[in-house]
C-alpha cells in the first residue's frame, strides 16, 4: 500500500508490517526439501537461522552455497473475471561455513565447539498480480472526491499522492458555485477497472552463531542475526469510463512506485536434548527484530479525454520517511527421530505473536496503524514435518507445512493460510556433497483495489515453485 488518504505523509502500516513479520525459512537444498523440520536434528546450515543449537551437531567443518530459481503464478478473481500472471527470478538461498572443533577421546564433558556465519534467505518478494473486472457500485475516484470534500477547500490538506494528483488532471473538480463542493469526472458507475501489481526484493539474515557440545547429549547454540530487507513495489491502476461519462472523459491511470530498504538486529538461542541415541528434542527462543527502515514512494496519474482529444498528466513529489519497525517473537519446539543410519524424521511447531508488531517514529505516533496490527492480526501456529531416508550414495527427502493465517476472524483474510510441500535427492560421501531441492507452495490472498470499507476484494490463489541445488564441501 503506497499512499493512504488519511495518512498521506506517511506510507507504512500493517500491511507493511505484516509482509516484514512472516518469514519463509529457506537454506539450503536439504532444509527445504525437508520443508525446513530440523529444529530437533541440527547438522545443515540452515538452521542458524531457526534453531542455533542445530550447529553444535556438526563434528567436521563445512561450507554451503545454494543458488535458486524461483517462479510464483497468480489467479485473481474480480467480479466473476479470472486473470493469470506471472514472475520469475535467480537468486541466492544460502552461502555459509561452519568451523567445527570436535574432540572424540577426551575425559572433558565438552566434546566440542562451533561457529558458523554465513546468509540465509527468510523471504522472497517476487510477485506480479493482474486483476480486471466491471464495477458498477464506486470508483477510486470516490476516495479522492471525500477527501477533497473533508479538506475545506485547502489544497495543501489534500493527500499529494492521489487527491492533488485528480485535481490537477480534472479527475475531480471544485464547483465554485457551490463553495467547497467537488464532484469527480465518472458521472455514472460501470468502468472497467483493472490493477497490476508487480514487486520484487528479498528479506535476508546475516548470521553469527556460536555453539556447544555437552558429552553428545546436550547442544546448545544462540545466534546473532543481521536481517536485512529490499523491497520494490509498482502498480498501474486504471479505469476506463462508461459511455456515459462527463466532458467526453474516457480513462485514468495512476502509476505508484514504493521502495523500501531495512537493517535489523535480533537474538536466536536454543537447545537440543538427546536423551536416547533414537531421539532428540529441540526449542529456539527468536527476540523480535529490531529494524532501521527507509522508504521512498511516489505516484503520477494520467487522464484521457476525447472531447476535444487531450492528455492531462501530473506527478507527485516524493515521499521520504525514516521510521523504526518491530518484528514478533518466535518461539520453536521441536522433535526428532533418528532411525539407525538409515533415516530421519523431524517435527516442528512455531508459534509466532504477529500482533506485537509495531512501527514508530519520532516524528510520527503511529497511533492508528500500531491500533490496526491489534486488531487485525492473531498469533500464528505452524507445523513443519520432514524426513530423510539413504539409499548410499543417494538420500532421498520430504516434507511438508503448514503456516496459519495472521488475520482474526472477520477481517477477510482469516482463510489465508499457506501450505509447502517439498521433496529433493542428495549425494555425499565424506568431503562432498551435492543437494537438489523442489518446493511448491500455495496460498489465498483478499486484494483491495482501494478502501476495502467500499469495494468486493479480488481473491487472488498465487503459488510458487523453488529449486534450490547446495553444493558443499567438508574438511
């Protein structure tokens, strides 16, 4: 969301926060194709970033890197009216080492020690969303005609990222005979509207950790992570007007842009239990993210007429604003099984405070926003379940989860949970390795082509394809 009516000075709200607070655990090829369950079995890079105490497993130093291609479809329903689209992109899951020290004969209780640091990617923002439909009941223009309505006649109350922007292309006008009475340029509901939405980026953690053997039963590991966010957003929104409409007015356009950039700090610490050679229990503490954000937006709107055949154009300035955002706890319990040398299955279960989340400034209170989190969004419960199985050289893997939505009940979104489901085959021997991985996901969104108070959402079904390929060496 770029510019809000009644907070045009300011872009951030809950959706931003929401989007910063859900995290994708990725990695490595053999975390995901296990759907990421190794809060209980350690030994994979990966889980620097979910539970630390995973890299006190490791008994040999090793390096990871992962590229990826990734690819997400989008189906959108308005109004009855079906729309695909969709968005690719390469990039980088996952590039570390971990430095073992690790003692078989020794009468020390400590067997071992380890660091590891390296990236871990938490999310990918690629997406392109194509919706269109007939809307006979409002227009966007509604939105800029109340709060020109609301301003009193004074231009500078009016929102410079919409409201100036129609007034200036005579989208809306004053009725001087009337004082400060606008009407805007639709005369009759029916228009064509139709909205793209094209974003890119990543949400990305640099990872410090640190980790401790006690006599092969208990590990133990806290990380220091350095998340940090890029994300680009542009949209083109349109409606071309029925036949009836004023002064022979025919269509609009407005373009938005949004990019924002962020550095966090945060605290991960966990544990794992083994109290037979067969299991192992896990937990992981995540503080929130603490982050420094910048954001940069702008919006140009465009009319047509044909009566006579003229263009009208006009830009906004740019919106420049430093604030703070905190992202929620995590906490992470976890079980796994560890069948002989030939096999392993891990659980895990995430709880996540989604409604701790908050954003501030000095400059700006965000009393409404930080009201909005309240009470749109419930805790998250997720469920990760994976399994691994060797049929030397090769291992063969599973896995699937289960993230819940964010949103209460009676919001219009609370059906928007996400499933993933993965699979992959891996080759090692004792100073290689090379992993491949599949991740598909799938998942339903409500989007509002403005005020959701005014206007049907478009359901739009969107889902995704990773492969992920680790190559990785031991010494």
């Amino acid at each position: 969301m770029v510019a809000q009516v009644n907070n045009h000075m300011y872009a951030q709200n809950e959706i931003d926060a929401l989007r910063y607070s859900q995290v994708n655990f990725g990695g490595t090829a053999r975390f995901s194709s296990m759907s990421g369950a190794f809060g209980a079995l350690g030994g994979d890079f990966s889980v620097l970033s979910t539970n630390p105490a995973g890299i006190a497993i490791y008994r040999k130093s090793e390096f990871t890197f992962t590229p990826s291609f990734f690819s997400k479809k989008t189906t959108s329903n308005f109004s009855g009216n079906m729309l695909d689209d969709y968005k690719y992109s390469v990039n980088f899951s996952n590039a570390g080492i971990v430095l073992a020290y690790y003692e078989t004969e020794t009468k020390n209780a400590w067997k071992g020690i380890m660091f590891g640091f390296g990236y871990n990617r938490l999310n990918n923002f690629n997406q392109r969303i194509s919706m269109d439909g007939k809307n006979d009941k409002n227009s966007l223009l509604d939105i800029y005609l109340s709060d020109a309505q609301n301003s009193g006649g004074d231009t500078n109350a009016m929102d410079p990222f919409g409201t100036q922007l129609a007034l200036s292309t005579l989208a809306i006008w004053r009725d001087s005979a009337s004082g400060n009475f606008y009407h805007h340029i639709q005369g009759i509901y029916g228009e064509e509207q139709s909205k793209q939405v094209t974003s890119s980026g990543a949400m990305g953690e640099t990872v410090f950790t640190l980790g401790g053997n006690y006599d092969d039963k208990l590990y133990m590991g806290m990380t220091v992570g350095i998340p940090h966010i890029r994300y680009n957003e542009e949209s083109n929104y349109q409606e071309i007007a029925d036949t009836n409409a004023l002064n022979g007015f025919k269509s609009f356009e407005l373009n938005q842009e949004l990019r924002t950039t962020g550095v966090g700090f945060n605290l991960k610490f966990g544990m794992i239990y083994k109290p037979t050679d067969w299991v192992r229990m896990g937990g992981a503490f995540h503080s929130p993210s603490y982050f420094n954000m910048h954001d940069d937006w702008s919006s140009s709107m465009t009319t047509h007429f044909s009566n006579p055949n003229q263009d009208f154009t006009s830009e906004s300035p740019t919106g420049l604003f430093d604030y703070s955002l905190v992202t929620p706890m995590r906490a992470i319990g976890s079980i796994g099984f560890v069948i002989k040398k030939m096999g392993l299955v891990g659980i895990d279960y995430e709880f996540v405070d989604y409604p701790s989340a908050s954003l501030s400034s000095s400059k700006y209170k965000y009393l409404n926003e930080n009201k909005a989190i309240r009470g749109k969004y419930i805790e998250g419960n997720n469920i990760r379940f994976g399994t691994e199985w060797k049929l030397a050289p090769m291992s063969i893997r599973a896995g699937a989860a289960y993230y819940s939505s964010p949103f209460k009940r009676g919001t219009g979104n609370d059906n928007r949970y996400r499933m993933d489901y993965s699979a992959g085959i891996g080759f090692r021997d004792e100073k290689f390795f090379l992993d491949f991985a599949y991740v598909f996901s799938q998942t339903t969104d409500n989007y509002y082509f403005y005020d959701a108070a005014i206007t049907s959402p478009s359901v739009n079904t969107s889902t995704s394809s990773s492969v992920l390929m680790t190559l990785g060496f031991k010494f």
